[in-house]
C-alpha cells in the first residue's frame, strides 16, 4: 500500500501507542477507499491521506472527550470491600494523616 510507512509514523506521534496508530492508518484506508470517487485527479495524494488520517485522529479524539469516564468495576468492588471490612470508616474519612496521628 502506498505511503503505509509514513502514514503509520505519522499515526505514532498522534497516538503514541503501536496499537491504536495502527487502528488510525487502517481506518484511513478505509475512508480513502471510500470518498476515492471524490479523489480528484492532479491533487497530491500523500496530502489527501494525511488530511483524512489527520481529521480521523481528531475526530476520534472529540468523541472520547464527549464520552464520560468509565471506571473499573473491579477498583470499585475492591473499595466497597475495604471500606465493610473495617479500612475507611467514616471517622477517618475525609482527615488527613498528620490529623490521624495527633
């Protein structure tokens, strides 16, 4: 495929992880492959595919920050269990150690 190696350097920086630089170039592709009928000849294709992979990474980066945060379930279980067993009760929650202390 042409330009893959740039394409996927240039997904590296965005992302800064292997895994998801190869998800952005991949649905560069496939975007690519899609609008072609709208690829007019003449114009730089290497410039066609890096704003595709630049405005895909943006988009992509939009979505996450509309998404709220998701947290673990297993962090949450783990604090429900330490604070029946005895680790926070309500008396100490909120102080700080040096307050614990005196």
């Amino acid at each position: 495929m042409p330009l893959m190696s740039s394409l996927y350097s240039a997904a590296l920086r965005m992302t800064r992880n292997p895994a998801d630089a190869e998800d952005l170039v991949q649905e560069t592709y496939l975007k690519a492959y899609r609008a072609y009928d709208r690829f007019e000849e003449g114009t730089n294709l290497k410039a066609w595919l890096y704003r595709i992979l630049t405005n895909t990474y943006i988009n992509g980066y939009r979505k996450k920050q509309r998404r709220p945060d998701e947290t673990d379930l297993d962090d949450v279980e783990d604090l429900y269990l330490y604070r029946r067993v005895g680790g926070l009760d309500g008396a100490t929650l909120g102080r700080s150690a040096e307050e614990e202390l005196m």
